[in-house]
C-alpha cells in the first residue's frame, strides 16, 4: 500500500516535515525507506561530507610529488594519492578488503574502510578524461583549467565554481553553458565577452548588468530584454554609449570600483523577479532551465521529475542531491555523476545498482565500498559471487535496521539514511556545511563533529604592497607573475598565474585585489540562498515595496495591491523588493 502523506518529526531537529505520495512512490521504486531526517537536515547531513574550496599542501603517498588536498595532514585520511596516481593501476583497491562483523554497526565499518584505503587528494579525472587540470576538486572532462571547482566540459577556465560548458571563464560562479570570455559573473547562460553580470541570458560586451537578456553593448542596467546601447535602462547613441563606457575606464582598478559603488545603488532600486525559471513546467525553487516536475531545486538544468536537487546537470528522477550530472534514479548523493540507481554516494561516477560508496567508478552491485574501479559485487571492498553478493545484502540491511549506528547524540541511523556527520573525514569548518549551516566551534564539537584549528594559508610573504600595484592593466608584464601580492581584506599571500595575466590582458581587466577566497566568498554572497520562503508580492505599495509604476498601473487600478503569493529564495528580512511573476513582466524594460 503506497500511503498519500504522513507527518513525521525529523531525528535531529526535532521539527516536523511531510512525505506525500510522490515521495512514498520514489521510495518504493529505488527500494528504500522514508527518511527519518527533515529536508534541511538530510542537505546539513550530505553537506558535511564536502569540501569543496579547504584546500591543503601535501606529499602524494606514492609518486612523492607536492600536491594540493582536501585532506589535513592532521585529519583521519593517512593515505592520498594525486589524481593520475590514484587512476592508475599501480596499486589495488580490493587489497584493502575487510570482511563484514554482523556485531558491529555497519557505519563504523564502513568509515574504518574509508580511512584505510588511499584516497585521491582531489576528485578530478586530471590524465584520464581532464588535460591538464590538477588543479581542480570535484571536475571532470576539461583542458587546461586552474583552481576551478564543481564543474565539467570546460577549456581554460580560472578560479570558478559551478560551471559547465564553456571557455575562458574567470571568478565565476553558476556558469551554466556556452559561456565564453566572461569575469565576475553569478548565474549566466549563454554570455559573450561580458564583466560583472548576473542571472542574465545571453548577453554579448555587456558590464555590470543584473537579469539581462538578449542584449549587446549595455552597461549599468538591471531588467533590459533585447537591447544595445543602455546605460542605467536608458538608450543612447552608439557614439554616446562608448563614449560613456570610455569615460569609466574598466581597465583600471579605481574605475572598476566607482562602477561597482554606482551599479550596487541600482541594483537595490529595482523590483526582483520572486524566482529565476526559464523553460520550465511545475517546478520550484530557484536558477531552474528546462525543467519539469521538479520541487525545491537550485541551480539545476534539464531536470525532470526531482526534488531537494542542488547544482546539477540532467538530472532525472532522483531525490537529495548535493551536485551531480546525467543520473538517473539516484538518492541521497554527494555528486553520483552518470550513474543510474546510485544510492547514498560519494564523489562516485559512473555506476549501476551500489549503494553506500565512495570515490567508487565504472562499477555495478556494489555496497560499502571505497576505491574501487570496474568491479561489482564487492562489500566493503571484498569480491564475492552473485549469490553471496545479493545474501550478504539483505544481511546487512537487515542488521542496519535491527542494530543500527548510534551517534554521539543518541540519533539513529538505519538503512536509508546517508551516513553520519560525525564519521565525515572532514572537519565541519572544512565543508561545505559550515557555509549553509554555520556552527561555532562549540556548538560543533557537542554534536560531536570534529573542528579543523589549522585551516591552512599564507600571510606577510608579499613582494609588492598593494598601493604598488598598477592602477590599469595596460603595459604589466609578465614580472607580475613572479610576485607575491596580499588580499586586500584578509591579509592571504596570492599569485598572478600567466593563464590569468593572459586572460585580464585580453579583456583590458585590471589585477584584482582580492584573493581567490575572498572573491568567491562575495560571489557566493550575490548568490540567492537555496531556501524557500512564502512571500506576499510587493507590487503598488504592498509590505516595503515601491509605491506606483507607470506600466504596471496599466495592468492593475492604480490604488491596488497585488495578492500574489509564491515561494521565494527571497527571506522576507531582505531589503530587496520582490514581485510575482505578472508584476515582474510588466515592469522589465
């Protein structure tokens, strides 16, 4: 009997949250049981479990060769091997195999094996499917890219997050395809040649423009749809325009920053559209492409029939997931890339049929098991028929259910549940948790996470102060590239690598005075939060909205208020103003 709604309180938060019949009926297709966890904590829970940006320096443990990691030296991780390592037939994985103890708790078991067998300092196919990519974490598919995180098909990309599907993409985040020449960008499809732009759509020589589409040559606009020759969503000449654009001087830093300060008061003034959707059919959510059926998905393209889905590409039928790309029927999953019923995975690609596995590729039937390539039916990494396979399956599902983990806070943990965030290798303050779900320090460790002391960066090694650095890009030389400068606000040492002096020389963008992290981190702010709040229209005088605009009042009576009520991404605390979809319409330019 498949049952049309229940009520349930969640384990950790103790809040209540509802399973309606379309979840009751992916739960019965894929064979696990309804989650004991609420939404939010079940994403805390997987979030635990990435580290996206904390990176480390570290000796690969087999060629000797300095690499970057996700792991400390002082973590719970004794073994990494860099990418090509790690690819490489040079070791086993199966050497590592430990048989199943049906009086332990298989969570225990299966972190013991995780903490055993060598694991890649950072999840790339760099010398498989990637050139010249070492440089990278969670990315697959590319060329020639640097510090580039969460992405795939890509040729010489810097210092993004989120991507897919481009070139020569700079300090990006939520690139989402055909992208080529863009810098400082959040949230854009199909742009050329453009600077500071956001959650706009196929714009070309476009600078500081918020939800744009379709325009060539605009400047300091928020709203335009098919337009040239704007500046602050007024038309001008093409002589007027570039002589405007030339008068900003965007070569150098101290033009930049006055565009910056001016664009940041019309970014404010202008109402907001409650959610992005493009091409979409019964979705919510935010930063949603061709979709259809989807519920409380972000940042997703060509997504059918999903829930509780993040930064994704093709994802179909599948349920909580923290990044992924063409899967279907997957659950509960850090980033199970090309596979087809992968179920509560870990940076795993490629796969049929496994279940609890991690940096697992190419393989099938597999349960609780690390490092493997091409194999199936393995448990905790150790062979076995078909038959002894499919019978040790059931034992152990049975024995998860009968015995299951116990945290260090008195929650259970059974079969369907991802596994616990106090068995992470990372420290909370490492992952990707602690930036949509911060903790202090204390309040980590009395849920029983561990807290890293020792996040690692350089400071006071600079070679040119920063009032040294020259105010346009014009007539630098490759000489900076051999220094060492300081972040402006948090004091890291970084450095100009020739691929970027390359790039800013091209597009005429001056040094940047920000390190990478701090540059992200303001991104990732202009970034809307992958939450829902319900949310009256502010349109004609409604909460804090603007009181009468001239197009919309040719829609509505002048003296009315809007009664549209949506889901937003928008907190209702936020200062900007928020209209429904109708409003919206009639406002845009």
């Amino acid at each position: 009997i498949i049952m049309s709604f229940e009520t349930k309180n969640c384990q950790n938060c103790k809040q209540t949250f509802s399973i309606d019949a379309e979840d009751f009926n992916f739960y019965k297709k894929i064979d696990v049981p309804a989650p004991q966890f609420c939404p939010d904590c079940r994403k805390q829970r997987r979030l635990a479990w990435r580290n996206d940006t904390t990176l480390y320096s570290r000796t690969c443990d087999l060629c000797n060769k300095s690499v970057i990691s996700l792991y400390a030296l002082n973590g719970p991780i004794a073994t990494g091997y860099c990418p090509k390592c790690w690819w490489s037939d040079k070791w086993d994985p199966k050497s590592y195999a430990q048989d199943y103890n049906p009086s332990r708790p298989f969570f225990e078991q299966f972190a013991e094996l995780q903490r055993r067998v060598p694991m890649w300092t950072t999840a790339n196919d760099d010398g498989i499917s990637s050139i010249n990519c070492e440089y990278t974490q969670d990315f697959a598919s590319s060329k020639n890219c640097y510090m580039v995180f969460i992405a795939w098909e890509l040729e010489e990309c810097l210092y993004s997050a989120y991507a897919i599907n481009g070139n020569d993409i700079v300090d990006a985040v939520n690139s989402m395809g055909d992208c080529h020449f863009t810098y400082e960008t959040v949230a854009t499809e199909k742009c050329f040649q453009c600077r500071y732009v956001y959650y706009s759509v196929s714009l070309s020589d476009c600078s500081f423009c918020y939800d744009c589409r379709d325009c060539t040559d605009c400047f300091m606009s928020v709203g335009l749809r098919h337009k040239r020759y704007f500046f602050k969503n007024k038309q001008y000449s093409k002589q007027e325009y570039e002589k405007i654009l030339e008068g900003y001087r965007l070569d150098t830093y101290t033009g930049v920053e006055r565009a910056k300060k001016e664009f940041k008061e019309i970014f404010l003034s202008k109402p907001r559209r409650f959610a992005t959707f493009r091409n979409c059919i019964n979705c919510t959510g935010d930063s949603l492409m061709n979709g259809k059926n989807s519920k409380y998905c972000f940042n997703v393209q060509r997504s059918e029939d999903c829930k509780w889905v993040e930064n994704a590409d093709t994802p179909k039928d599948s349920y909580d997931l923290s990044v992924g790309g063409k899967l279907n029927q997957c659950y509960e999953g850090v980033t199970p890339d090309l596979s087809y019923r992968s179920l509560f995975a870990i940076f795993s690609w490629r796969n049929e049929n496994v279940a609890y596995v991690d940096a697992c590729h190419s393989s099938k039937d597999l349960f609780g098991c690390v490092g493997l390539k091409k194999a199936q039916y393995c448990i905790l990494n150790k062979q076995y028929t078909k038959e002894e396979y499919e019978e040790l399956r059931k034992q152990i599902i049975k024995d998860m259910d009968e015995r299951p983990y116990v945290d260090k806070n008195g929650i259970e943990y059974r079969f369907g549940e991802f596994p616990p965030a106090e068995l992470s290798y990372f420290a909370y303050n490492e992952s990707v948790a602690q930036d949509y779900f911060p903790l202090s320090k204390e309040k980590a460790e009395l849920r029983g996470l561990r807290w890293q002391d020792q996040l690692q960066l350089t400071v006071g090694k600079e070679t040119i102060p920063t009032e040294k650095i020259p105010n346009s890009i014009e007539g630098i030389t490759d000489q900076i590239t051999k220094e060492i400068l300081a972040c402006i606000d948090c004091k890291r040492n970084y450095r100009i690598v020739p691929a970027e002096l390359k790039f800013y020389g091209r597009m005429k963008i001056p040094l940047p005075r920000q390190c990478f992290y701090c540059r992200h981190k303001a991104r990732i702010a202009l970034r809307n939060f992958h939450q829902l709040w319900s949310r009256v229209c502010d349109c004609l005088g409604n909460g804090s909205g603007p009181t009468k605009y001239q197009n919309i009042a040719n829609h509505f009576h002048a003296d009315s208020v809007c009664p549209n009520i949506f889901e937003t991404p928008y907190a209702p605390d936020r200062p900007e103003t928020v209209y429904c979809e109708q409003c919206y319409q009639a406002e845009i330019v």
